[in-house]
C-alpha cells in the first residue's frame, strides 16, 4: 500500500529538479563576460620577474645575538 500523499511530493521534487536542470542548462549557454585586456609585455619577457633589477644583494645582517 503506497504512503498517502507521497505522489505529490515526488511530482514537486521532480519540478524541482527539472527547474535547477533548466537554470543550469541556461547558464552554460549564456554568453560569458569579457575579460578585461592584459597588460602586454615585450616578446621573451616573463611577465612575473620582468620587475626584478639584477645588481648586488644586500649584505646579510649579524643576527648572532
């Protein structure tokens, strides 16, 4: 004997998902938004060290204390 009241909650759970498969599906096919540019560097030039200036290092503290 089936629970009284159990279709209906199974026909709105099955709404449910219908509508968040639908959301979804209409949010993978949505155009996405543009980046914004990138900032150009010169060719052969990496972009994370391209700040860094080659020279002598600083002298090491004493931190023998």
């Amino acid at each position: 004997m089936a629970h009284k009241g159990s279709t209906g909650a199974r026909r709105q759970r099955e709404r449910a998902l219908a509508e968040r498969r639908r959301e979804k599906l209409a949010r993978r096919t949505a155009p996405k938004e543009p980046r914004p540019p990138r900032e150009t560097t010169p060719d052969g030039v990496d972009p994370d060290i391209a700040h860094i200036v080659p020279g002598p290092q600083p002298a090491p503290s004493d931190e023998d204390d």
